[in-house]
C-alpha cells in the first residue's frame, strides 16, 4: 500500500495535476459563485458540477498522457515497485481525485447556502448526497479508460480514452436536463430511490474493483 | 584482468530470446563479474535496448533466464532495484521537473538515497538546478539521469548511450566515473554505446549483437585478437580470400577486409596485416556477414 500512495504521489507530481486541479476547481468555484448571482440561480450549480466533473476527468488521463510523451512507464519500471503497485497507485490517484471532487462540491454547495440561504432551501441535504455522483461518474469514467490505457497506452488510443469523458458529459447534461424527476421528491435523492442508490454505488464500487483487477492483469503483461 | 571461477556474478544471461513482428532478438547468453566494465556494441535496432530491457523486465522474454544481482525472478529484481542504477536512452522524467522534484521524487523510493552526494554529482556534472528537465540539452537530460542513478549508491550500472549528447570533457569525466565506480572490485558497470573508442578505453568484456544474434562475448582483448585487418592489392583477391574475408570492401587501389586470425596461415605476403580497432570491427562485420 506505501507503493501504491507513492506511486500517486508520482502521478500528481507527474504533470503538475495538484496543481491544475487547484486551478480548474478555483475557476470552477468562481464561476459557479457567479452563475448564482445571475438569472441562472439555482441551476448555476449543475452548471458548476458539470465543470468540476469534466474538469476532474481530464485530470484523471494527465499521467497517461504525460507517460505516452515522456515515458513515465519507463521511468517507473526503474523504481523498486511491483507492476501492480503502479496500477494500484494510479487507481488510488483516481480515487483521491474522486475525494477532492467531492469535498470541492461540498464547498460549493455550502458556501452557495452561506451567500444566498434561498437558493437551495429544503434541498440542500439532497445537493450535499447528489455530490456523490461526481466521484462516483468519475470513478466509472477511471474504470473504463485505464484498463485501456494500461494495455495500450495513451498515446495509442487517445480518442478512446476521452469517450468516457464525453459519456460522462451526456449523463450529466441528461441528469441537469432530468433534474426535477431526479433530485425530487420522487427522484433516487428521496427515501423511495435510496435502494437504487445503493445499488448504484455497489455496482459501480464492483465495477471499479473488476477494472483495478483486470488493469493490474493487463499491465503485468506489457512490454514497455 | 582476470575472471576466476570463483569471482560472483552480478548478471548472467542465459539463452535471452524476445520475438516482435519484425525483429528477434535470439538466444542471448552473457555473464559480468562483480569489478568489470562489460560494453554492448552493435548497429542501430541490433537487439541491445531490447537486452537491457529484458534485463530490466519492461519486456517479457520468450525464452532464457536472467540473474540479476543473484535475483533470478522479476519480483526478486524488482525488489532489489536499490542495488541498481538506470540510464535509459530516453527521455526519463515528466517535462517540468527540475532538479529538486527528480530528487524529491525518487527519494522516498530508494532507502539507501543520498541527497548530499546527489547534490555533489550534480555540481560536479554542471547540471543546472532551475532548468526545467525538457529545456535541458540531451546530454544535460543525461547527466542528470546518470546522477539520480549513482546517487543511492547502487552495485550496479546499467547505462543505455550515456556518453550520447555529452561533449568531450563530459564523456572523460564519466568514464573515468565509471572506472572509479568498480575499482572496489564489487561493482560493475554494463554499457551500450556507438563510441567504441570509449569502451576501448573502459570496458574489460564485449557483447557484439548484429541484426538480434549474438556475434561475440568476451575479453574486448580476445575479440581483438580474433581478427586481423588484410590490405592488399585487386591481384591478390583469391576466391578464396573473397570468401574468408568479412566486410570486403575494394577500391581502385585494392582491397581491405577482416580476416579471422586463424585464417590468415599461408596468406601472400603482398597483403599487409594490422591489428584492428573496434570501431573497425564494428565497420567490417556490419558489410559483411559473419564467416
């Protein structure tokens, strides 16, 4: 496991990702603020969330694609760790992306609720659950792209890598599109939906654990 | 020097085979003693990155064994990567690194790391601090793989073209490195390099790979003493001697080729015999095939 937090210690350090996600989620952040002043409102949010959620998906390839350009897989393939302890660092990175997504939503919604107590009202107990579904497309997204990447590598592949990314776009702008039906009373956010919700994040933790197993099976085998 | 029987062995290869689409790599079989200096010559694509790799296992092979520090497993190598420095012959690190992140980075993964003779080999290559690793200059991008590759004191060396990019004063520098490296007699050092007059200078054994087979392996002394370069005039090119003789090459004033030494009893003493560099080894066997 010390492996593995070093190894996405790496990945972070790989191409300034800390650094660009700070930055995407502060413009995102200021945007959102923003959008809630004007005639958006409440919608400013989903608007914001969108942008974190593709922001954060961009940032989940960055390693790849720096390794495709400069060949990190070689520069890894040098230190004292395990093929599979580069594959799980990489998952863990996506998770610790999934992480700060979700704190960065929170901060969001809260400081929202903070300058303008109206907006969300009764919904935002549903708004703080609704952020899970951004690490949790994210994480989806890290499940199909890395097993690939991990084969083939980024530079390969790289319009097939990002169909995760543009998928994610379609759900979100379906769920913003949905909201009413969703975020409602009647929506998974309510007591009737949580046992799809459940189900929801049970299949997609099971999802991830498969692709970790089947990415850690495809890396061991390649030829760097 | 000598190798004895009883010398330990700090790589052996053993029948290495790796096969791609359009190359193969066949029946590899090297040893280098602890205390030695082994060079790998060969032409472009003959199969020598694809060795280290194997020895590196970033490739898996399709046939042979590989002792590696006495580790003969990948997980058992893997696990004994603080023993050992890389130089790889491509660019290594993320492009805006600088001195300080390759240090900061690689720090934590290397127990016996050492920031203070880091920091030395840093100066004492010239290696600037601020700039980032894709502004430097390849034989900058070297110098610095080389000092994160010395810099946790490992037993051995596997460097790919570390003298490419590097100017004259630089290349004497390292390979009197290298020679200071192993003068304890438990280190060694295995190098690929084009610059054959500096592994004449260096290196105590040669593997010579062409086209993905192994051509020799040994005392650089014995595989130049192995030949001899024949000059002589058009008159004197016998079928025979046409067909002895590696690398033929003629021109309007006659011809000139390898010749195995063994072969050259009964030769006309119109044909001049001199001994050969191993740059011209390298010349003559890639004109020709192997007798």
């Amino acid at each position: 496991m010390r492996n593995a937090v070093r190894i996405m210690r790496l990945d972070m350090r790989s191409v300034n990702t800390r650094s660009s996600i700070l930055f995407i989620y502060l413009i995102t952040d200021l945007v959102t603020v923003a959008l809630a002043f004007s005639p958006m409102q409440k919608t400013a949010f989903l608007v914001g969330f969108g942008g974190l959620i593709g922001g954060s998906g961009a940032c989940l390839i960055t390693p790849f694609i720096a390794s495709g350009q400069r060949g990190l897989d070689a520069f890894y393939a040098l230190l004292p760790v395990r093929r599979r302890d580069v594959v799980n660092g990489h998952y863990l990175f996506a998770v610790t992306l999934g992480g700060l997504l979700l704190l960065n939503t929170w901060l969001i919604v809260i400081v929202l609720h903070w300058l303008r107590p109206t907006l969300f009202s009764a919904d935002l107990p549903i708004l703080i659950a609704f952020a899970l579904v951004g690490p949790f497309m994210l994480l989806l997204m890290s499940s199909v792209q890395y097993p690939i990447v991990m084969r083939i590598g980024y530079e390969k592949a790289p319009y097939l890598i990002f169909l995760p990314i543009v998928a994610a776009g379609l759900v979100s702008g379906y769920i913003a599109g949905s909201s009413t039906d969703l975020l409602g009373p009647r929506g998974v956010f309510s007591a009737r939906g949580y046992p799809l919700l459940g189900l929801s994040l049970a299949g997609g933790a099971a999802v991830f654990l498969v692709s970790l197993l089947v990415a850690r099976r495809l890396y061991g085998q390649r030829d760097l | 020097m000598m190798v004895t029987g009883e010398e330990e062995n700090l790589i052996v290869v053993d029948g290495l085979a790796k096969q791609y689409k359009e190359f193969t790599l066949h029946g590899i079989h090297f040893h280098l003693p602890a205390g030695y200096i082994m060079g790998m010559i060969g032409p472009n694509g003959a199969g020598k990155t694809t060795t280290i790799k194997a020895l590196l296992d970033m490739i898996r092979p399709d046939a042979g064994t590989i002792s590696l520090l006495g580790a003969a497993t990948a997980a058992d190598r893997i696990a004994l990567r603080d023993s050992l420095g890389v130089q790889l012959d491509t660019t290594l690190y993320p492009d805006y690194w600088r001195v300080k992140q390759v240090a900061k980075s690689l720090r934590s993964f290397f127990p016996q790391w050492d920031d203070a003779y880091f920091d030395q080999l840093c100066t004492d290559m010239e290696i600037p601090l601020k700039t980032k690793y894709k502004s430097m200059s390849r034989g900058t991008q070297v110098k610095l793989q080389l000092a994160a590759a010395l810099a946790h004191h490992p037993r051995l060396l596997i460097l790919d073209e570390p003298t490419a990019g590097l100017d004259p004063l630089a290349r004497d520098e390292l390979l009197t490195r290298l020679q200071d490296f192993i003068a304890d007699g438990q280190h060694s050092v295995l190098l690929s390099t084009h610059l054959t007059g500096d592994l004449e200078r260096i290196a105590d054994f040669l593997l010579y790979i062409r086209g993905g087979r192994q051509q020799f392996f040994g005392h650089v002394d014995d595989l130049l003493g192995q030949y001899v370069l024949i000059k002589g005039g058009l008159a004197d090119l016998t079928p025979a001697l046409r067909a002895a003789l590696i690398g033929l090459r003629t021109h309007s004033e006659g011809l000139s080729g390898l010749l195995a030494v063994d072969q050259t009893v009964g030769l006309p003493d119109t044909l001049l015999q001199e001994s050969i560099t191993l740059e011209e080894l390298m010349i003559y066997f890639g004109r020709g095939p192997h007798a």
